[in-house]
C-alpha cells in the first residue's frame, strides 16, 4: 500500500509542476487530475483506489477538506460581501433561472441526465478558483465586491442542491433531512464557539498553542470536520455539505493567519492532492473519446456556463459586465463533487463523470480571462 501510496503522492507533484513560472501551463489541480489519468483506468492502472481499504478513506478526507477550503473563502460578515451581496443575488437568480431550460435542452439533446444536476452545475461558480485570484491580484472595489458577493451566493446554494440531485427520488427526503442536521449542527457549533473562543481564558490557551508548538486550533477545526462528516454519515447527507458547513464555520470564527498556513500544509499539501489524483484515476477518459455526445455534452457545459454567467453578469448591472461574467464562469470544486459523488453512486456513467470535469477545466479558461481583464483595469500586472 505504501507504494503506492507514494507513487500518488509523487503524481500530485505533477500539478505544482505545471503551474510554476511567471506563466503557468495548467492550473495546479488539472495537473494532478492528468497524471491521476495518465496512471489510473484511463492509462497505466498503476492506481486503483478499490486495491486498498485506506484508498477510499483518503479520498474522502481530501473531499471533504476541499469542500472545507470551499467553504472558507465565504465569509458571510465580510464587509465585501455586504456591499455586493444584493446585485450578487440578483446575478445568481438570472443564472439560475437560466441554467434549468438550458439543463432540460440538454438533456432531452444530448442525454446529459439528471436534468437537475446539470442546472446546478451550469448555476454554479468557484470560489476556491476565483477568490486566491482576487487576493493574490490585490483586486478591490465595486467590481470585485459584487463578484465575490455572487459568487459566494452561488457556492453556498448550489452546494447545498448538489447531493439532492444525485440521490435518487427514494432517498430524496434522507437526503435532505441530512443536509438541514448537518447545517443545524453547523450552526450551532458556531453559536457555541463564538462565545467561547473570544474569551480570555481562550486567549491565553491559543497563546500557549502558538508558543509550544500544540496547533489546537487546526485540531479543533479537523476535529469539527469530522465531527459533521459523521453526521453525513449517520443521515445520509453529502461530504459535500458537511466541509462545506465546516468552512463557513471557521470563516465566521476569523482565526488566524497561521491557522490557514496549518491547514493548506495539511490539505493542500497532502489529503487534496490525493483526492484529485484518485479521482484522475477513476475518470475514464476513453470512454470519453469513444463517446461523442459525451464530448458534446462537455462542450456544451462549458460554453452554456460561460454564455448564462455572462448574461447574469449583463443583469447584474456592474461595470465591467464582460469580465465578472467571465471570471464567475469559474467551475472547479462543484464538478469534482459531482464526478466524485455520481461514481460512488452510479448516478454518472464513467463517460459522462469525464464529461463534467472536461467540462470544468474548460471554463478556466474564460474565467482567467476574465481575471486578467479585471486586473489590468485595475493596473495590476
């Protein structure tokens, strides 16, 4: 198993790799999903995440601290976030509006089922793509204010919808009864540790935290991750929402500087990594290629997605419309939940699982478009 193991440590650097330099070749994660292809059912089948039972557990945890960092980026109190959030709502509801006859034309076109599960993911947006490009640029303003705003609305109820689409009309109502426990859970948690963690006999333990090395606060925050994974395990909710709702959580904490280093250490640097070169090695990229209304239906995603954001962003009302609507565009955590989620379901055949991440890296494109438009209106290089 360690051999293994190592040989999918080993393939994550690949995604690294590619995104060195002062121009990038490929973002880091359509990195590590290539070499997750290239030595998984689509190449070699070196990898094979059915060879070990630790496998799936480590795919799990990577999903779930993704959807975490997801989840981080959304600060509901933030004071960009307030300023945006109305024509951010207004942006979202258009997109959304669009995305179900768009999701139906699919479907009864190209076969691309279920229906509710493409228009979630036509809705959707990236924060985990698009907010480390507005911190890294520097953006701010109006602009930047209502594209976070937008794209915080559109996380936060897509995500929620995303396991609903995929768990079949029986257990629709488990489904559901999960999420609201899960968010329930949530937020009280938050309720508990805002009372808690702000007090001085608090203060005083984080300081003895920071100087003797003990990182309780990244253990209390795998410790809350855990704590609403197993709920989504009792009830039959998604990973999804419970990293998901574990990131909201620690945004509205504020926590420290040093608890994100602590953190990106221990997800990005290892348990994300996994995950995305596992899923890489679930994706059947042949079954793609051999199948050319899965080819269509990526094709297709990619370009509604872009097209419907692009008329949200027109309706919006914020200058400048082209670019929001193309950075918005943004598609990367969300399709990797429902590739993720329809293989261990079945709800997605291995084509169509491909399709949809196909799907995803192609709106990179328009989206790093779109931020490079927003920086140089900025005058940021």
């Amino acid at each position: 198993m360690f051999a293994t193991l190592a040989v999918i440590v080993a393939a994550g650097l690949l995604g690294p790799l590619l995104a060195a330099g002062r121009r990038p070749l490929l973002p880091v994660v359509v990195g590590e999903l290539a070499a997750g292809v290239v030595l998984g059912q689509t190449g070699f089948h070196v990898i094979d995440i059915a060879a070990s039972p630790a496998y799936p557990v480590f795919y799990q945890l990577g999903f779930a601290m993704l959807m975490l960092s997801a989840g981080t980026q959304i600060d509901v109190e933030s004071p960009a976030f307030r300023r945006g959030v109305a024509r951010g709502a207004v942006a979202f509801t258009v997109v959304a509006l669009l995305a179900v006859p768009l999701a139906v034309a699919l479907s009864q076109g190209l076969g691309a089922r279920p229906f509710t599960l493409v228009a979630v993911l036509l809705a959707g947006s990236s924060a985990a793509v698009v907010v480390p490009i507005v911190e890294e640029r520097q953006l701010k303003g109006p602009a930047i204010s209502f594209l976070v705003a937008w794209i915080a609305v559109a996380d936060a109820v897509t995500v929620v919808l995303l396991p609903l689409t995929l768990s079949g009309a029986g257990r629709l109502l488990t489904a559901i009864a999960g999420t609201a426990a899960i968010v329930a859970a949530g937020s009280l948690i938050n309720a508990v540790a805002r009372r808690v963690v702000f007090t001085p006999g608090a203060q005083s333990v984080w300081r003895a935290s920071r100087d003797r090395g003990w990182a309780l606060q990244l253990r209390l925050s795998v410790l809350l991750l855990l704590l609403l994974r197993a709920i989504a395990d009792r009830t039959g909710a998604s990973t999804l929402v419970a990293g998901f709702v574990a990131g909201m959580v620690l945004a509205r904490l504020h926590q420290p500087g040093r608890l994100a280093v602590q953190f990106v250490g221990v997800a990005n640097g290892f348990f994300v990594p996994i995950f995305f070169v596992l899923l890489g090695s679930r994706l059947d990229l042949r079954a793609l290629l051999g199948d050319p209304r899965a080819i269509a239906v990526a094709g297709a995603l990619a370009a509604g997605a872009t097209a419907i954001h692009l008329v949200g962003a027109a309706v919006g009302g914020q200058r400048p419309r082209v670019a929001l609507g193309l950075a918005a565009s943004a598609q990367l955590g969300l399709p990797a939940a429902a590739a993720a989620l329809g293989l261990s379901t079945h709800q997605l055949s291995p084509a169509l699982a491909a399709a949809v991440m196909a799907a995803a890296c192609f709106t990179l494109i328009p989206a790093s478009l779109g931020a490079a438009m927003l920086g140089r209106r900025s005058g940021q290089p």
